[in-house]
C-alpha cells in the first residue's frame, strides 16, 4: 500500500536516495540522480501527492517496485523518529 506523502517529504526522502534538486520552476522541482534518473515533484503547500501520480514516480522515474519504495520510505520514516 502507498503511504500518503506530501511533495517536501518526498523530496527530502529522495535526497537520502542520491537525488539531487536541479531546478525548481514554481511549486515543482526537478531532482536527478547520479545514475541519470529524473523526476519532478509538485509542492502546493499543504497537499498530499496523489496517489496516480506518486505511483507513476515510482514505477516510471524511480525504476523501482512499489514494495521496494516503501520498505525504503519505511526506513526513511523510522530514522526520522
């Protein structure tokens, strides 16, 4: 099951993955990775990425399964507390 991420979030969860902010036009950001991967993450304040498109980050810019992200975000989130 997806968790429920705010664009801020995602993007500081991305940095601990290796992605890099390259540039940011308006409320999105432009990350890449060292491996050349690419995505952009929309942050309107206070508003939760949809799920369709979250899916779509992971699957298509990420290159990973969904359960390879969230034991990754799992991680993520436990080292945050």
């Amino acid at each position: 099951m997806l968790p429920i991420i705010k664009g801020k979030t995602l993007i500081s969860f991305l940095e601990t993955l290796g992605f890099v902010i390259i540039r940011q036009k308006g409320s999105h950001v432009r990350m890449r990775s060292e491996d050349g991967r690419c995505t952009t993450v929309p942050i309107h304040s206070g508003e939760d990425i949809p799920k369709g498109l979250l899916r779509k980050i992971i699957r298509e810019d990420l290159e990973m399964s969904l359960e390879e992200f969230s034991n990754a975000y799992q991680k993520y989130i436990g080292m945050k507390r």
